[in-house]
C-alpha cells in the first residue's frame, strides 16, 4: 500500500528524513525527553552532563612513567563545570573561548604517585573520531537568558554531549533562506540562547537546497556546498538515506510528536529515499568524521568575525595535502599551483593550509615561509595571519630574513620574493629540508624570476605552493607544471554561481570633446618658431595622443563632475564606497581637487612618494605627466601635497592605514583615488563602484576590477553586484583579458615533452649572444661616444637593436632558471647584468637622437623650457561640454562581452549568406533571418520579441543614417543574430536562464519593476536635475521564480481546461504581487497593474505549454 505524501508538511519532508539520515551516519538518537534528562531537566542548561563526564573518563588518559592514569572524579566534575559556567562576555567572545576550550582542551593539576603536576585534559578527541560519542535529538527546547521565552530548535547535534551543530528545517514550498533567517535572527539581541555559545556549525535545509554558515554568520555569507564526484562518496551517501529497519530506533523516532508520521513512513518503508540537496548537505557537513574536520582545522576568528571554510577552500587544502605526500623523482614533496579567482577567501586558504600542516603527522617539524612581491600584499598577509592566531614573524631586510631562517626556530615567516637575494649576498646559506613549506602569493608574479631562483637556492629541496586569484595565462601553464602542477582551480563562474563574489556590471562613459583646429594651428605656429618640421612633427604626435588629452583641465572637470552625480545618484543606500583609477600621480590629485570643488562626494589619494618609480613602466613623458599647473615647475603640486601628507600623518605607512582605515570603516572618503597602489588584494567589501580612468590590461586589470567583486551586507542590505565604469574605453583589452586567460582550456600534457631540453640549449647560447652583442663595439672599448657614433648608422644601429634584444630574453631566462644560478658563478652573473645594464642606456642614450631622421640627429627639442607654454594648447583649444553614456550597465560575463558591442568581433554559428556577398548585404540577409526568428518567439515570449526588435530596427536605422560602417553594420547584426539564436539575454539573470518561463515572466515584469527618481543638487546653476532610473533586479528576479513555482504548485493534467485551478492559480500571483512586492519590498504596483501582469503571465504561460501532457 502507498500513501501519498501530505505536501508541505516539514516534518514529512524534511525534519524525519534528515534523522533518519543522521541515525544512519552514526548519531545515536535522543527523544525530547531523554535530551531534557540529560540535561539536569533544566531547559537552560545546553550540555548533556551524564554524557560528557563519561566520554572525558573514556578518551582521556595520563601517560606518566610507561603506565597510564585517569583524571580523577574531581577533576572530570571541575572540567564539565568549567565548560558549563565559562563566563559571558558577549556571543562573539563568548563562542571564541569555548570554540579555544573545546580545540586546545584544558589543563588540569592532579598527583601521581606523591607528584603533582599539570596534565592536558581533552574535550574531544580531533585525531581518531571514532572515540566520540554522537548523539542527535529533535525539537530541543532552550530557555532565552534574562527572559521568561524559549525557543525550539529542529535537529540539534551532540558530541560528547556538547550542542555542536544546530539545523533548521523546511518543506520545499519555503524558500532555504527562510530557515537561515531565523537562525541568525535567534542570535541577536539580549536573549541569545546559550545554545549559540558551544555551535559551530549551522545548516538551513528544505529537501531540495541546503545552506550552511557558522555562529555570527550574515545572511548573505551563508554558503552553499559542491561535493565533488567521487564512486566512495556516492555509495556512503546512499548508504546513509536507506530507510531505519532496527526496531528500537524506529520507536524512539516515532514516538511523541512525531508517533502520528509512523502510518506514512512505514507504508513507504519500502522506498528509497530520494538524492536531494537537503541529503547531500548532512552527509558532506554531517557524517562525524567531516564535522570534526571541519570545526577542528577549518574554522578561523578573523579579527574576532567567525569563518567557516567555504567548499573550494576545504578541498584545495585537502589536494594540497595529497599532492605533497606524493613525493617527486628527487625525494622532494611535489608543489604547485592552486587558482582561487580574486575575492573567493585565497588568503584564508592559506591561513587554513598553514594550520593543516602544522596538524599533518606525517611532517614532523613544519616551517612555512609566506612570499608575496609587495610590500601592501606582505602587510596583508602577515595581518590575515595574525588576525587568526597564528602570528608569523615578519623579514623586513635580507639581513633579518637570513637570520630567521638560520636560526631555524621561527616555524612561520612573512617575506619579500627580492630579499632573498638581499639575504644571499650577505651570506651563502642553505637549508636542505623536506619539511620548509614556501607559500607563495599572487604567484603568477614572484615563482618565475630571477629572484625566485634565488629564493629556491636557499632552500633547494623546499615544497613550493603558488596561490594566484588572476586566472592562468594560457602560455603560463607549462610553466605551472614544471613546478608540480595545478593542483586546484576556483574559477570566476564558479564564484559568481555560488555567489562567493558578486557579479560585475560594465558601463562605458565618453567626455565628448571637439576641437577649434584654426585657432590651434595658429597658435602652434607661432610657439612653434625656430622648430624644423621633423620637431614639429614629434610635438604634434605627443600632444595629440589620447593620453595627453584626456587629462587637460576641462576633460578632468567634466568627468569629476559625472562622477560625483553618478555615485550620488545609484540607489544603494549610503554604506558603500567607489575607487577611481588614475593615469599618474599629477592627475590623480587634480581629480581630488576637482572633486572637493564640486562638494557632492567626499575623496581621498593615496599615491606613492614622489620621485619613487611608478610601478607600472616607464612613462611616456617622464618630464611633463605630472604638471597641469601652468608655469609651476614639474611636479612641484605633487610634492607639496607629499609635504602636507607627511606633515599630517608623520610617515607614509600611516598615511596609508588612516586613510585605508576611513575609507574601509568610516562614513568619508566616499571616494578613495589611486595611481598604483591598492589594485591588487585590496580587500574592502564596501568598496562597489571602480570608475577606470586609466587603461590597463591583462593581470592588472582583471585585478583591478576584482576590487569591487565582494559580497558585504548591512543593515541597509546587501550589495547585489560591482560596478565598473569605464571613461577610458578599455572594453577590447577586458575582452581580451578574459578570453586570453582560463582555468584548464587548450591545456595538453603533451606540450611538456621536451619543455626543459630546449630551455638548456636556449641557455648555452647566451655567452655566444653576450660576446656577440659586445663585438660591435670591439674598437669602441669602454668610449660611449665613439659608441654612439657608431650607432648613427641605421644598418648598425638595427643589428645592435636586434642582438641587445636576444640577449636581455635569453639573461632574462638564465637568471630565472635553477641550475644556471647553481652553476653560475656571482661574479659571472654580475658582469651580464652590468653589461646589459649598460647597453640598455646606451640605447636609451641613442634612441631618440635618431627616432626623427638624420634631420634631428644634432640636437635635441627643449621640452623643459617649453613645456608649460606647449601645455596650454590642448587646455586652450579643447572643448569639452558633456558626457554621454555609451551603454547601460550590463553583465560581464566571464568569457564573454556584450556580443552587441561593435568592437568586439564575433563568429555566427551557421552560414546564413553567400560568401560573395558585401559586408552589408551579409548583414542585411542576418537581420531578416534574426526577424523571422523573433516572430516565431513573439507569442510566448512578447518581451524578448519587442527587445530585439527595437534593436535591430535601430542598428538598421543608424546603417542607413551612415553612423555605422559596412563592417560596423555586419559586426553588430552578427552579435544580434548570436543572441537571438540562442534565445540569449544576458539582462536575464543566471539562476532564470534554465526555465523559459521564469525568464519570460523576468522580461514582462521589468518595466512594472522599474522606478523614476528626480534627483536634484544644491548647485542647480551648475548641475540640472534630471531623472535616475531605477530598476530593481533582486526584487524582479524573485518575483520570476515565485510566480513560475506558483504555477508549477497548480500544475496538473488538462490544467487550462480547469477554470477553477486557473483562477486559484490567478489568485495566489495576485496575492504574492499584493504581500510580497507591494507590502514587503516597495514596488508599487496599482490594482490595475496587478491585473494586467497576472493576464500577461496567464498568456505567457498557456504559449508556452499550451498542451500539457499527462
């Protein structure tokens, strides 16, 4: 006999199966009553006593003189009350000590044989699991302190009779967050249960979807977990859902409140139950074994805010782990790679690693050095670890380094990649162990140069463990594997799909300039006199650049203007901070005055000390980037800025923090302003808006615009997405950059064979290129300037460029490589990089005598004395008057960027037109297919049909109207065709584009979910008010998937010949659109709108399944 399931009974669906589940893990199951006994019959009480004092009697034992003693009875009593009575001092603090208490144990004072003395007493035994006792109990009742309430809980966990793990239920009708939600809501205000004292790990689950976090958790950073496939796994975890079959259990389980259910399970006690994301959740959080591990190595106290590992930081440890047992042909522990993308915990990750290795029994006396490229970065690192207890000590010189590390007492040390070169110049030392762990930060930049080869002769046979957020160039991965592999990647889409980092918006904005070309050819003219045209010439292409005119005054203005607008004006409360990147230090701090000016935003700088090197190459006007002032000496502005600077904070490092500091925590700067500095692993959760003034590419700028990728959440909400505003046009190299770059792509282990053969044999040509390159200028001797006169000669001059070029690549490989800094002597060594040295300015020296002809070549252009007249020019006769927005936010996409884009180039899927066939006819013949295609989704998908349709009317429109090119045209109707094919709308979020209802329902309500604000400034003579739209996706998301999971609750067989189930079905949307977005998240909608979204939805949906089947 079957019985049919009582739908949406949570007990039913959830809070029996997940027991059931927990019994077959290996809790012993506790009724109410037995839990309450256990507890002295005291609902405050938490701890089950009786339980407690006997596992501290059976797993703890005293070694003393080859025999073994137990703790006494008074001790095991002082242990358990020491547990029960550890004094408040607030839920944080409070679950801090107990979380030390129950890791690190307690010691205790007892005589052994007429000897007193103190001996370690365990809570828990952490190496072999299998010695606790686990018990689970449903409904347990908890008194609230200081207060007359209490409160139940689903399933609470035991182990050892301490409350470790608490769940709450629901039935798959009820959104997961619902049963998160009261768990963190419990913990808050006065009358915490001291339940969330001892919890570590919290779980929220509904059948199909689970969640967990720990104590202090927010909402938002609650996780999901991926198990990954594995045959062992897949057998315990149906092993663990069988049915309860042993009597005694089954009448414990169904007993009290729950004795009415046993009708329907045992009738049912035939079938299996189902895989769900509820059962996966228990046995990969749950089954004794993981929670321990979890709780034991894999939770952190980051400046006080509790962290529970997250699934891709759990299993990159636990590879890393098995990776290193592995050893090499050498004997050596194998090393590697692992890829965490920027913003997903990596630094965490490798506080974890650290803590796991110091656990590992097989490494008896581990030492981990931390090796970052940076100062910022070793700050950080060093901060993270000592923020979680484990305090490193910090190599601020080479001297100080070689000393920590020979002394070999200091088991974690932060350094610099370069003071290992510092360090072996002081002294030649070597350290041969097995058990020196180097973990190697942001390593795509610091495992594969010259100083890292260093790095690897003091510690030869040293386990090397790289960590990089920026995703892998794909010419690098070879190099990954020659040392040790990738071991394990977390890539962007990961990321975002387990909402680990928020996704990024695009939007491009353009001062618009024009200039007066009559006025500015006269004006050059006659500053220009005494010039010959080649120096005319070299002029005109300097200050023409777009780099040079995107910082003249006028231009700087107008986009200080936008900015300030376009922050003020995003609807996201007043929590959350913007980063603007600037081209160089000059520039930066005319935004920072512009800004002030204004007064609409709040700004700070943060620039590195004038006359230090910006770190980003060699500019391209050394003497004139940073003078926008007229008539000022270069960078006189910059350096009385650095004089108020020091005067005000006394040293560089604490103007940075203080700054860092407000920015991170304080209400002002809205605005923190850049050069360099805080582009990588700057972490400020807060920080939500990049406004990119300068172009970058490759690994800077995936770098960069990760700095506004955090999740964070407040009382005003949570930070739906980062945005990206580019004023500089860097959309082709982002496109790039993330085409150019993944995880495992192209990826062929074939491409190793014979990689290193070919390296030696590169290398022994370089004393061959070094004499080479010397031998043009064997009369010359050590005279520069018969040098350069040989060099005046082009057909020299080339060869010169030709061979310099060869030999800088191939020192460049040799000082990078491990055996040639093995083999080679210092002294060799030195005289290569002195001589490459001294060739590189030589070339700097002759270069720009001979870039102009033979015309130039006698003297050089004055820029210093007419710099701040030249200057005027672009400032004078440029005009800009407005910015214009390019393209609305839109999603960016991992390995994809706005198809619609006619920068970006891109492929159609099938031929659809003669390969003789102009550009626009081709295009032409796309739009009429693309039409035909729409038409066809008209009617069960309205609102894509009118999108694209608009669309493709209008890049038609701007064809005939000669805005767009043939190839433009072609290009843009290509990407249209692309999307539409594919049915393909990257404004439809994620989690929607699997159900063509939701995403349909998504589209029709975005015009009933977008709001008018009219904005208005307090310098309406300069600023015109105008009106924002707002459009609220979280709320238009939620309301897709609610309506079409209404439905599917109302779908049966023959549903639209039911006019009884349609108008129930039409009642619910209307009761949702009245309680939910109306009542709970202010979107006003009248009667009149309701009706009109519930008959759309209704036509929506009968399209769509007109002809529902059985």
């Amino acid at each position: 006999m079957h019985v049919d399931i009582p739908r949406f009974e949570e007990k039913y669906l959830s809070q029996i199966p997940a027991l059931e589940q927990l019994i077959n893990l290996g809790f012993e199951y506790l009724t109410p009553e037995q839990a309450l006994l256990a507890r002295q019959g005291k609902v405050d009480n938490v701890l089950l006593e009786g339980i407690l004092r006997k596992q501290l009697k059976e797993i703890n034992r005293i070694p003393y003189k080859g025999k073994e003693y137990r703790f006494s009875e008074e001790n095991l009593q002082l242990a358990v009350q020491k547990l029960k009575n550890m004094e408040y001092d607030g839920p944080r603090k409070t679950n801090e000590a107990i979380y030390e208490r129950l890791t690190l144990g307690l010691v205790l004072g007892q005589t052994i044989e007429g000897n007193a003395k103190s001996f370690a007493l365990r809570y828990i035994d952490w190496r072999d699991w299998k010695k606790n006792s686990f018990h689970v109990t449903p409904e347990l009742m908890v008194a609230c302190p200081r207060s007359l309430k209490t409160a139940s809980f689903d399933i609470v966990l035991f182990v050892n009779g301490i409350p470790l793990a608490v769940i709450e239920c629901a039935p798959p009708s009820v959104p997961v967050d619902q049963g998160v939600s009261r768990l963190v809501r419990s913990q808050r205000g006065t009358h915490i249960p001291r339940l969330f004292h001892y919890a570590q790990l919290l779980l929220g689950i509904n059948r199909d979807s689970a969640r967990f976090g720990t104590t202090g958790t927010p909402v938002r950073f609650w996780s999901i977990w991926r198990e990954p496939d594995d045959p062992t796994t897949q057998n315990t975890l149906l092993e663990s859902i069988r049915r309860i079959a042993a009597p005694r259990t089954k009448d414990l389980l169904f007993s009290g409140d729950f004795a009415s259910s046993r009708k329907f399970f045992d009738a049912n006690a035939s079938a299996k139950h189902e895989i769900t994301g509820q059962t996966k959740a228990i046995h990969a959080l749950c089954r004794p074994k993981r929670l321990l591990d979890l709780i034991y190595k894999f939770m952190v106290f980051d400046n006080g805010v509790k962290k529970i590992a997250r699934y891709q930081q759990y299993f990159a440890v636990k590879r890393t782990l098995s990776h290193i047992r592995v050893p090499d042909a050498t004997g050596r522990r194998r090393g590697g790679i692992v890829w965490h993308t920027q913003g997903s915990g990596k630094s965490l990750t490798m506080v974890m690693l650290a803590r796991s290795l110091a656990e590992e029994p097989d490494i008896s006396d581990p030492r981990i050095v931390l090796i970052t490229d940076r100062k910022d970065l070793d700050k950080q690192i060093k901060d993270t670890f000592a923020a979680c207890d484990m305090a490193p000590q910090r190599s601020r010189t080479g001297r100080d380094l070689l000393e920590l590390v020979s002394r070999k007492k200091a088991g974690l040390i932060t350094t610099l990649v370069h003071k290992f070169d510092k360090a072996l110049n002081i002294r030649k030392y070597q350290d041969h162990s097995i058990d020196i762990f180097m973990l190697i930060d942001e390593s795509h930049r610091t495992q594969f140069g010259a100083f890292a080869a260093r790095m690897r002769q003091m510690f030869p046979n040293a386990c090397y463990l790289g960590f990089t957020g920026t995703p892998l160039m794909k010419k690098e991965k070879n190099n990954f594997e020659k040392f040790g592999g990738l071991i394990d990647h977390y890539t962007i889409d990961q990321a975002i799909r387990d909402k680990a980092i928020v996704p990024l918006l695009y939007e491009a904005r353009h001062v618009e300039m024009r200039a007066d070309e009559k006025a500015m050819d006269a004006w050059f003219r006659r500053h220009t006199r005494g010039f010959t045209e080649t120096e005319k010439i070299i002029l005109k292409k300097k200050y023409a650049c777009a780099e040079w005119l995107d910082k003249t005054e006028r231009v700087l203005y107008l986009r200080a203007l936008d900015i300030s607008r376009h922050f003020r004006n995003i609807p996201w409360g007043g929590g959350y901070k913007g980063q603007l990147v600037a081209p160089d230090r000059s520039t930066a701090l005319a935004y920072h005055r512009h800004l002030g000016e204004i007064g609409l935003v709040s700004s700070e700088v943060i620039i590195s000390a004038p006359g230090r090197h910006e770190t980003r190459g060699k500019r391209r006007f050394a003497s004139m980037m940073d003078s926008p002032g007229k008539g000022n000496e270069p960078k006189d502005h910059v350096m009385e800025f650095w004089r108020e600077m020091m005067k005000r904070h006394g040293s560089e490092a604490e103007y940075n923090n203080r700054i860092i500091e407000h920015f991170k925590y304080g209400d002002d700067p809205k605005i923190l302003i850049v050069v360099d500095k805080l582009q990588t692993g700057f972490d400020a959760p807060r920080n939500a808006v990049l406004y990119l003034t300068r172009a970058l590419r490759g690994h800077a700028l995936l770098q960069t615009i990760a700095r506004v990728n955090r999740i964070h959440e407040d009382e005003g909400g949570s930070k739906e997405f980062g945005l990206i505003v580019d004023y500089v046009g860097i959309l082709g190299e982002l496109d790039k950059a993330l085409s150019r770059y993944s995880a495992l792509d192209d990826f062929d282990e074939e491409d190793l064979i014979g990689a290193l053969a070919p390296i030696q044999e590169e290398l022994k040509k370089l004393p061959q290129r070094h004499a080479s390159l010397g031998g043009l200028f064997m009369k010359a001797h050590h005279d520069e300037e018969i040098r350069e006169t040989l060099l005046r000669d082009e057909a020299i001059r080339n060869t010169f460029h030709q061979r310099l070029t060869e030999f800088s690549k191939t020192l460049e490989l040799a000082l990078s490589n491990d055996r040639f800094m093995a083999e080679t002597s210092a002294a060799e060594r030195k005289m290569y990089k002195d001589d490459l040295r001294r060739f590189r300015e030589l070339k700097k020296t002759v270069d720009p005598r001979h870039a102009a002809g033979p015309v130039s070549n006698h003297r050089d252009i004055d820029h210093c004395n007419r710099a701040p007249r030249i200057e005027e020019m672009p400032d004078t006769h440029i005009q800009a008057d407005e910015v214009t927005q390019i393209n609305p936010p839109a999603l960016i996409s991992p390995f994809e960027i706005l198809n619609e884009n006619p920068f970006c180039q891109v492929k159609v899927s099938r031929p659809i037109y003669g390969s003789n066939q102009t550009a626009a006819s081709k295009a032409d013949a796309i739009a009429e297919v693309a039409q035909k295609l729409l038409t066809e989704h008209e009617e069960w998908d309205p609102a894509f049909h009118g999108k694209f349709s608009k669309i493709i009317q209008q890049v038609i429109d701007d064809y005939k109207a000669r805005k767009l090119s043939d190839v433009e045209y072609l290009d843009r109707m290509t990407g249209i065709y692309i999307r539409v094919e594919k049915r393909g709308d990257r404004d439809v979020p994620l989690v929607l584009r699997d159900s063509k209802n939701a995403a349909a329902f998504y589209r029709m309500l975005r015009p009933y979910f977008t709001t008018t604000h009219r904005e208005k400034t307090d310098l309406d003579s300069m600023l015109q008010t105008h009106d924002v739209l707002f459009f609220d996706a979280t709320t238009t998301t939620h309301a897709a998937k609610a309506i079409d999971d209404i439905l599917h609750r109302h779908w049966k067989v023959r549903f639209w010949d039911d006019p009884d189930a349609i108008k129930q079905a039409m009642n619910d949307i209307d009761d949702y659109l009245y309680d939910e977005v109306n009542a709970i998240r202010g979107i006003e909608l009248s009667p009149d709108q309701m009706d009109e979204i519930i008959d759309k939805i209704m036509r929506i949906a009968r399209r769509q399944t007109p002809s529902p089947g059985g």
